[in-house]
C-alpha cells in the first residue's frame, strides 16, 4: 500500500487531531515524545517518512541517482534546521 509523502510544510497546516489521523494512517512506528505537541506528531511523521523512502532506493544506483539522495538528504536536513529556528519579527 501506499500513501502520500507530506512536506515539512504541509505537515505544519494540518491540527493535532489530523496529525494522529496521518500517523496511524501511514502505520507509523517512531514514537511521539510530546503528544501534546504539534511538532512532536510532525518530526515522527517525517522521521518514518524517511525510512521509508531511503528502503525505496535501487541496490545498485547510478551517479545520478547518487548525487539526487544526496541533494535530497541535504535539503531535507536544511528544511529541518530551518523549521525547528523560532521566526522572530
């Protein structure tokens, strides 16, 4: 079965109660350490995203495929930085 792969962003619109709904949609795994908090249900969520798609990944890639994940890696974790620095105005 699949299911939808959610952003960062995306993730960040939905509530808490759509959020659980996503979590046991998707048969999460990574346990949620504040379940009162919105980004706890985010973080797990995109935690167990990422295992899913790297297992996704052929055996045997090519330099392309290579050089993308790395791209990928690097922006997820990027994204992560930035979403996890408080905005200040």
């Amino acid at each position: 079965m699949t299911h939808i792969i959610y952003s960062h962003q995306q993730l960040q619109l939905k509530s808490i109660a759509r959020l659980k709904q996503i979590y046991s949609e998707i048969a999460c795994t990574v346990e949620v350490n504040d379940k009162r908090c919105k980004d706890s249900w985010i973080t797990a969520i995109a935690d167990y995203q990422a295992t899913k798609i790297q297992k996704l990944t052929p055996a045997a890639p090519d330099n392309q495929a290579l050089a993308q994940a790395e791209l990928d890696h690097h922006i997820a974790s990027q994204a992560q930085a930035v979403a996890n620095v408080p905005l200040s105005f």
